[in-house]
C-alpha cells in the first residue's frame, strides 16, 4: 500500500539501525509520546534492535488511558440510562471504571454503540428522534477535529436529541508537566506526527526554548520511527535542542488551519484531569458556551461519583514512564487485555496492552541477567 | 486512536452541507469527511483518521524522506566496499 509499504522496508530499517549505532556514544532516554507509536516500537521490536544506550520511554498519548476515571464513571452512569443511545470509539468498552465497564452496561440491556465516525452518532441522532444520542468525546488533538464536526452539525441540523460527553486532552501541557516533575528522565521527545498534522508543530518552540529539549516530530511506520530516534540522537549527543520535523510527508508547521479555526469556535481551553497523572492545568478542551446546550455533562448532571481505582495496578507509572508494563506486578497476571485493571491494558495505544499483545513478559533486567 | 490510514481520494461530493469523499484504501472504498481538505482534489492522497481526512500527504516530502533514508551508510558502504566491486 503506497506510503505505507515504502516505510517499513527492512533493508532501509537496517540503514537507519546502523546509523543510530553509529551516532551513539552515551544513554539517552527517549520519549515516544504517543500510544500509536509505541505499538509500532514493540511490534517491530525496535526497541531490542537498538543500541543498549538507548532507552524508549513510553509516553502518556493514549486517550482511552487517560481519560480520567470520574469520566467513565459519567459515561457509565449515562449509559445506563433508559431511552439513551450511548456511542463510542470500540477501545472505550472494556475500560474499567470504579465497578464495571462499558461492556457490562451493554450486556445488561444498556444500548451502548460502536461507532467508526462521529458522524455515525450524528445520524444516529437523526434517525432516532425519540431517543438521546450521547456520544463519548475523548481523544487529542488528532481526534478533535472529527468531534467538533459532529457538535457542529448537530447544531446545523438543529438536533436537539444529540449531545456529547467531552474529555478532550492536549499535547504541549502533558509534555510541559512531564519536564516539570522532579522523577523526570526524559531527554528528548518524539511528538506525535498525527497531532502536529492538525495543529502544526508552532506551539513545540516554546517547549524546547524552556526546557532546552529537543523535540522531534514523528511518525508511525517503522522507519518513521527511527528516524525520529536518530534525529532526536543527533540532537543530544551535539548538544542542541531543537524543533525538527522527522514526518515532513504529512505534517505542516502551520498545521490544518481549517480544523484549528472549527476547534477554536466549538472548543475551550479547560484543565483536565489524566488517570494516572493527576489534574494537568489547561491541557484539556471542553465546548465553548456557544456549543453548551451539547454539554452531556450539563445535560445530565451526573452526580454522586464516587471513584475507586484498582490497588493493584500501576497504569499511573507505566503513564509517566516511571515502569515499564512488565515491572508492574499484575502484568500478564490479574491484569490482562480479557480482564484489564487499568486502561493500558484495553487500548490498542496502550502500553500494557502492547507488551501483553506481543510477548514481552520477561523484564528487562532478567534479560540483562540471562545474558 | 491517533492511527491514520493512508488513502486516495475517488470522489467527491456534499452531505448535509458538508464536503465529503469516497476514498480508496488499497481496495476498501470508505466515506469520509474532506471539510477541512477545502483544496485536496481527486486522486491526491490523504490520511484518514476517524472517517476525516487531516491532511494531504505531500509527495515531494515522501520522495526525499526515501531518498534520505537511501543516502544513509551509502558513503560507509563505498569506503568499506570490496575492490572488486568497485570495478563492476
């Protein structure tokens, strides 16, 4: 498949393997912020086939991870409501909430619906004048544009049966909290290529300025990521810190502009809680007041959550990249994708999920000592 | 979720007011939004995520990424060649 294919040529792979190995002369710890590209790292085992200097940190862009419990607890409550039809994005049926998930609303009679395109809710919404459409609005910056679309044409069909249930995460204030926290090892930062499509890569300058780290937009196919590795290495080992574009085929600098105006006009700026991370300031969107009447959150005044995480799972490390998945002690255990505690293990951009899904058991430094 | 799909656009055509496009993925013919594609026309390519197209996938760009990655080691490869192969 064209643009997808040419970059996942292992002959050209190995050029950029012995290139990174060449250019390597001290550890470096690499954070790769997005779900999408970690999945990439551990099913091509791009991580093993590093040099040993090299250290992939596994970074907290996985929206169904992050999408805070008290929130899925809403949607549950929602859910299960009569005459209400519930839709969501498939990875957001098995995530735990404080007693049950999703899946369990629908088994007990609940219409939960998996939807493709948020437009699919939309025409729910039309079809089924009689009943609520709620849908459940998480995501990044990618995402964004697809859901604001879909309040916005609810709004031009006049739907008053339509809302929306809005955790909207963003990028540039994760990364400035991650570089904030006194545990952090990150030294450069793989950003995510999709994100920066949407947004452009102008609100990473001012990261790199502050925290004099280099950041490197990337994207998702195998080469992609090396690239953005052996670009980010270039960085680190001159000494410079920079904002480089590694995915220049699909990202611009000033980004899609006709989605950022949509964005502007359908969402505001709002600190939004990360499960796992705690409550990060302004880096969420929430809808603007010319879009509240859509607010599910209003509409449906969930009250009386009281939330309760599983004590055994460390998902809230594996997100900040203090552990790796397989150092969680539940690992492959009590938790797995059938029966996950946290959200990492559930989504096809979680970490947990990605180690579980491609046989990384073993921890790292038994490996060590096994060699 | 952030996952975009590489496709090609087939046609083009309105829905509620809203631009929107069939667009091919190696076979698999998909509707998708092209509203914030205002310029994108048939047959360019675009990635595709969440049933809308983000943005057009530039070929230039594609073509010198390739031909970087194509570059890389082929000094190293030259020096450290065989001499017998240098003739050839």
């Amino acid at each position: 498949m064209k643009y997808l294919d040419e970059y996942r040529d292992p002959a050209l792979a190995q050029r950029l393997f012995d290139e990174i190995r060449r250019i390597t002369t001290r550890p470096w710890a690499i954070m790769e912020v997005c779900g999408g590209q970690t999945h990439s790292i551990i099913r091509n085992g791009i991580d093993q086939l590093l040099p040993p200097e090299i250290e992939l940190i596994h970074g907290p862009g996985c929206p169904v991870c992050v999408t805070p419990l008290e929130m899925i607890d809403k949607a549950l409550a929602i859910a299960a409501r009569p005459g209400v039809i519930f839709c969501s994005f498939g990875d957001m049926l098995r995530v735990p909430g404080s007693s049950m998930d999703l899946f369990r609303i629908k088994s007990e009679g609940g219409d939960v619906r998996i939807v493709y395109s948020p437009l699919d809710a939309v025409k729910l919404a039309q079809q089924h004048p009689q009943r609520e459409v709620v849908f459940f609005g998480i995501g990044f910056e990618t995402t964004a544009p697809a859901n604001a679309m879909a309040v916005f044409q609810a709004r031009q069909l006049g739907l008053k049966n339509f809302s929306m249930l809005v955790s909207h995460v963003l990028v540039p204030p994760a990364i400035a909290a991650l570089m904030e926290s006194p545990v952090n090892r990150v030294q450069a930062f793989l950003a995510a290529g999709h994100v920066c499509s949407v947004m452009g890569t102008w609100q990473y300058n001012p990261l790199v300025e502050r925290y004099h780290v280099p950041i490197v937009v990337t994207g998702f196919e195998p080469l992609d990521v090396l690239e953005g590795i052996r670009k980010s290495v270039l960085q680190l080992e001159q000494g410079r810190a920079e904002l480089e574009n590694a995915y220049p085929r699909a990202v611009q600098s000033e980004g899609n502009l006709a989605a950022q105006k949509m964005l502007a006009d359908v969402f505001q700026i709002t600190d939004r809680a990360w499960r796992g991370i705690g409550v990060i300031p302004q880096s969420g969107w929430r809808l603007s007041a010319n879009y509240a009447e859509f607010d599910a959150e209003t509409r449906y005044a969930v009250t009386d959550i009281h939330t309760t995480e599983s004590a055994l799972c460390h998902s809230g490390e594996v997100l900040q990249g203090l552990i790796k998945p397989n150092q969680c002690p539940a690992f492959g255990k009590q938790c797995t994708p059938r029966n996950p505690l946290g959200a990492t293990m559930v989504s096809t951009e979680g970490a947990c999920a990605a180690y579980y899904q491609y046989g990384r058991f073993i921890r790292a430094e038994e490996v060590g000592v096994a060699q | 979720m952030c996952l975009g799909i590489p496709g090609r656009v087939l046609t083009i055509y309105e829905l509620n007011g809203t631009r929107m496009g069939k667009v091919d993925f190696n076979g698999i013919e998909k509707d998708v939004c092209l509203a914030y594609l205002p310029e994108i026309a048939v047959g360019d390519y675009t990635i595709v995520h969440v049933g809308f197209a983000i943005t057009c996938i530039d070929e230039q760009s594609a073509q010198e990424t390739l031909a970087l990655f194509h570059s890389l080691g082929v000094l190293d490869e030259e020096l450290n060649a065989p001499i017998i192969e240098k003739q050839l």
